[in-house]
C-alpha cells in the first residue's frame, strides 16, 4: 500500500512496489516524485524526516536529515550586522543544508532493494515531459507573480507565465540535474561536494529580496555542505490503549504529540461524542500545554538540555492536567519538568513582511507512507525548498529551503540560533505498533498543525472505532495559540479553528467555553494519509480528500 498527498506520487511508489521493490524504494520514488509535482509544497532543497520499520525489527528508526544552520550563521551576525529581530521566512539568509537529498540516498542505500535511477525515472520524466497543474500550485505563483517578475527573475523563467490548471508543466532544468545526478559515480558527492554545492554556493553568495523587506546573501558554504550527513536515531515512544506509538526527537516538534497523548490517557475520549464541544475543547487545551512545553524545552539534543524524561512522564501530565478547565485559556503554560524553571521566547513585536514575498501556509509540505508485503513500514515528511521560498537557482532547476526561520535571535532558548545547530523543524511523521508489531504509519502536510491533525485521525481510530478513511475524513480542527514556527512568529490566543461540518452545536459550544472560534471550510483542515497492516498480512490505508489530491493504492 502507498498513501501520499499526490497521486502521481502514489502511483510512482505502487509502480515500485509492483516491480519487487520493497517499502523504502517505493517510499524514495514517491519522494523524488512530489518534489516535483507539488513544488510549491517542497523540492530538492528542502528536508527530511522518517520514520522506517524494517521488517524483523522490534522498534522503528528515524531518519533525521534536518539539515543544521551554516557555520557563519549566529546570533550577532543576524542582529548586530544585519539589524534583524526574526530570522526572514524567506530568501537565502534563511538557508540550512538541504538536506532531503542526503536522507532519501540514505535510505535508500540503506533499506532499498534498487538502484537509483531505478526510483529517480518518475521524477525525470514528470520534470522533463511534464505533470498536471493543480489549482493550488497555479495559486501560489500567481501569488508571487511580481515578485518573480521584479526581483527573483530566475523564478520567472521556470513558473511564469503562470501555468494553467490542467495543464502540463515542465522544470527541464531539474531533469537534467538529475540527469547529471545518475551519471556521477558518486550521488552524494556530486549533491555535497561537487557540481550541485558550487552551483549552490555561488548562487545564494548574492542578494536577494527576502520578507524582511530587505535584500540579503546566504550564509551556506562549501565546507557547510561537505561535513555534513543525515543521521540514524532512536525513537521516542509511549504506550496509549494498547498502542506504542513512535515519534522523532525535540529537533522536531514531535515529541508534542506524545504529550499530549500523555495528558489525555486522563480522559474518556471515548464517551465524548467525536468533533462535539466537549472533544474539541479537550484535546485543544492539551495541546495548548503541550505546545507550550515545545516553546520552553524543545530543541537540538546535541545543542540543549531537553529533560525528556520527565516531559514524557505520566507524573508530569499528571500535574500538568490540573491547569486544565472548562474554560479556554489564554496564556500559555509551559511546565517545570524536574524542577526546571521555564523560559518562554519574548513577545515578537510587530515584524516586517515584504508585499508579494511568499510565505509557507497551513497547507504546506508533502507527506508519504508505504507498507509492503514483508512488512516494512515507512512514514516520511519532506518539506521545504518550496518554489515561494527562495529564488529558483537556474541551473539546477530547484531553490534552497527556508528552515532557519524557526531558529529564535534571542540567547538561552532551546531554539536559539547557533552554527551547525538543527532548527526545530515542524515535520513530524508517526509509527505505531499493535501487539508489538508495526500497525500503522501516517501523517500529514500543516507546519504547526501537523502533530494535531494526525493526532486527531489517529485517536478517532482509537476511540471511536473509525477506519483509516473514516478518521481522515471526519471533521478536523486545530488551535494556532503559541508561537508560530514560521516567520513572522505569530500567536492567536484562544484560537480554534474547526470544520463547520462539526456543526453550529460543537461551535456554539466552544465559543461559550470562551474559544476565539474560527469556522473554516467543510473540506479544509489537514491533510492525512495513512497505510497499515493486521495480522496476517492484510494491508489497508486511508488518503486525504482535501485539495482533490491525496490517493492511496495497493493490491
């Protein structure tokens, strides 16, 4: 079974699998594929995590290939020099090492079955000949169509004219990167420390408008580059009503949904009715302290101190559930695991956004899971290197990503700025057993939101007994009152956001707990995919409506 946020890319991987390879070369294919066709939703310069279970194994891996800040990239440079407050959300002053090539080649060298031009034709032949248009991608250029036309011009050579819906567009450029890619004798040395590191290199050397309103060059250098290399880690786990369930570590916002599974063991989700006010505003007050934890703890373990132990601990939500209500709080609460005195980043004061320079959305990121007949199990989130996010570098066909912008310029936080240091990414892919074998993989596109929509899917099917497609169909919400992890850093105190199907009852109900409702669309909160296996070997899997994109397939 293959589940992802684009059918191509689901076709890709299902083509794999049903030419002997296993999960992770389907997995791989996927991934090279949706850097393609959703490039406004991530691309060759953007990240990766993943999470794989390969058959035999008793627990699951993570793949960190999060690429970390430059070597010049610290706090006096970005303030002192630059005058800057916030990292910007975009251009090539927010660049780490991109380090999405690096994790799909590791995982495929490591897992896979199959040579890379094997899983890399889809992607090549989709850039060289074509892929279908989808509205959104349309809506993204359009959104930035002057800049490109003004200021990142070698944008405007790939993405403008604005292409139409249902029609066919074309990144020749990527093609034959790729191209150039196989034809190496080494892949990873030619991405890191040969033709695509100097074309990368020079190209971000010079200034370009950025969200801040101002022009400025990148930090990355040669030597940024060829020290680095993705990283094999351990999970984190906690066990929830017969499952264990398996997340990345603090350098991503993964460990929240842990915790806020932590927290509501202490109710009975199952009594409440599913998308009522009672459920909604349950788990959105959890996740409030949740969040709120990842604002004051959470960060690079080889940089900061993040007392996991007692975050992850039943005595600590235990203590940490008291503050909850029936009211909606407004303030945030972050806890005191181990005694530890909390720190929250200061109030970001109004920051500057340049007119028509692209910022990433709810609905940005990709997501991909894949089961096989063995048993392997994969659950990927690649983001970043979105075509808004940074000019395209013309001779590569693809831009740098944006992740440096949830680095904090404020000393001391777990988060704060420091050189070779991961950022606390927002993609977070989730696993979990059964009986002690691996059930499920899902997630989900969203930034901020990625660990409360899956979480919702996954305790829907927990708790009510939904099936996969049930789950991630049924209506879905989410709270935006912490700090976003994306430039300009905003807080929404109080926030909900909920699908109107949830009905005006649920609505009403919450906005009498004093919840800053926001109704959204019926169709328009996530966008999970998901894949599993029983016992015996049957396989099932679920694909997001939303965005008329998703699709999951398998035999």
């Amino acid at each position: 079974m293959v589940a992802s946020t684009h059918w191509l890319a689901s076709a890709a991987g299902m083509a794999v699998l049903e030419q002997g390879g296993n999960a992770f070369d389907a997995a791989v294919a996927a991934g090279f594929t949706l850097q393609v066709v959703e490039p406004h939703l991530n691309g060759p310069g953007g990240d990766l995590p993943a999470l794989l279970w390969p058959a035999g194994r008793d627990r699951p891996l993570v793949l960190c290939a999060q690429g970390p800040a430059p070597a010049a990239a610290t706090i006096e440079r970005y303030r002192d020099e630059l005058g800057l407050d916030l990292i910007p959300g975009t251009g090539p002053l927010a660049a780490v090492v991109p380090g999405a090539f690096g994790g799909w080649i590791a995982m495929l060298r490591e897992h896979g079955t199959m040579e890379l031009a094997d899983v890399l034709r889809f992607a090549i032949d989709y850039a060289e000949h074509g892929y279908p248009v989808v509205s959104a991608i349309a809506g993204a250029i359009r959104g930035v169509d002057s800049l490109f036309r003004d200021e990142w011009t070698s944008s405007a050579e790939i993405y403008l004219p604005v292409p139409e819906p249902g029609g066919l567009h074309r990144n020749p450029q990527l093609a034959e990167t790729y191209r150039r890619i196989l034809a190496a004798d080494d892949p990873l040395e030619a991405w890191y420390r040969g033709f695509v590191a100097e074309e990368m290199v020079a190209f971000q050397e010079r200034e370009w408008l950025d969200s801040s309103g101002e022009r400025h060059a990148g930090l990355l250098t040669e030597d940024d580059l060829r020290d680095w290399a993705p990283t094999w880690e351990e999970p984190l786990s906690v066990h929830y009503h017969g499952y264990d369930v398996y997340k990345a570590g603090p350098w991503s916002q993964a460990p929240v949904f842990l915790q806020q599974l932590r927290l509501l063991e202490g109710f009975e989700l199952g009594a409440m009715g599913h998308a009522s006010a009672e459920w909604v505003h349950t788990i959105t007050e959890c996740a409030k302290l949740a969040f709120a934890d990842r604002e004051a703890w959470y960060g690079d373990p080889d940089f900061a101190d993040v007392p996991l132990t007692e975050l992850l601990s039943r005595e600590y939500a235990e203590e940490r559930r008291r503050l909850l209500g029936d009211e909606a709080s407004g303030e945030l609460h972050p806890g005191s695991p181990g005694g530890r005195v909390p720190r929250l980043p200061l109030p970001v004061t109004q920051a500057p956004v340049a007119p028509g320079v692209g910022e990433p959305t709810r609905g940005d990121t990709v997501h991909v899971d894949v089961v096989d007949r063995h048993g392997n199990m994969v659950s990927a989130t690649p983001s970043g290197g979105w075509l808004y996010g940074a000019p395209v570098i013309p001779s590569l066909g693809f831009c740098l990503g944006t992740r440096a912008q949830m680095f904090w310029l404020e000393e001391g936080l777990p988060n704060s700025l420091e050189p070779r240091k991961r950022p606390r990414t927002t993609l977070s892919p989730t696993l979990a057993a059964r009986g002690g074998e691996p059930y499920v993989a899902l997630g989900t596109p969203g930034g901020d939101q990625q660990d409360q929509w899956t979480l919702h899917v996954f305790l829907a099917h927990v708790h009510h007994g939904f099936d996969l497609q049930e789950a991630i169909d049924a209506p879905n919400h989410h709270t935006e009152a912490f700090p976003s992890s994306f430039y300009p850093r905003e807080t929404v105190p109080r926030h909900v956001a909920v699908e109107e199907r949830a009905g005006q009852d649920t609505i009403d109900g919450l906005r009498d707990r004093g919840h800053d409702v926001e109704e959204s669309g019926p169709w328009t909160l996530g966008r999970v995919t998901a894949v599993a296996r029983e016992p015996g070997g049957i396989l099932k899997a679920g694909a997001n409506p939303r965005g008329r994109q998703g699709y999951a397939a398998g035999r």
